[in-house]
C-alpha cells in the first residue's frame, strides 16, 4: 500500500482535475501579468548590465586601437653584461663536431 506523497503513488482522477485546473488558471495569470507589466524589471536589468559590459569591451578595443598607432614603439631592455658575456661564448665555442 502507497501513500500519497511518495514517489509512484497513483494521485486520484478528482485531485488530477483540480491541478489541472489550477496549473491552467496559473498559466492565464502569468499571461495577463506580462501583457499588463510590459518589459519584465529582471529584463531590464539583464540589457542594462549586458549593454555596459558590451560598451566597456568596444571602448577599450577602440582605446587599444588608437594606443597603437599613437605611442611610439616600447624601449627594448638593456641587456645584462653577464649575458653578453654568456652569448660571446657561445658564439666563440664551435660546436661538437665541426
């Protein structure tokens, strides 16, 4: 024997018609709210957060663009002596083999 409220149990025809009927009239309300609101406040800010994250994108590429062809090339870094020194013996010592 199963209780209601347990998974599996066999709901009767009268309680599967209430919930119909409720489920249904739920639905039309829902339908005539959002006719009768207009745009939806979560709507709104979702295209708000969504249109200044889009502007703040576009405005750094444009910023990035410009700083390009703008600013002069970066200095390189002065290289160490002691790599100097490093690369001038490499260059010195022949390979094994040669």
């Amino acid at each position: 024997s199963q209780r209601e409220g347990e998974e599996g149990a066999v709901p009767g025809p009268d309680l599967v018609a209430a919930m119909a009927e409720q489920f249904a009239e739920s639905a039309n309300n829902v339908i005539i709210e959002e006719v009768n609101k207009g745009l939806n406040p979560g709507m709104i800010v979702l295209l708000v957060v969504a249109t200044t994250l889009l502007l703040f994108f576009v405005g750094n590429y444009a910023l990035y663009l410009y700083a390009q062809k703008t600013l002069p090339p970066k200095k390189k870094k002065p290289v160490s002596k002691k790599k100097l020194k490093r690369e001038k013996l490499k260059q010195g010592v022949s390979a094994p083999g040669e």
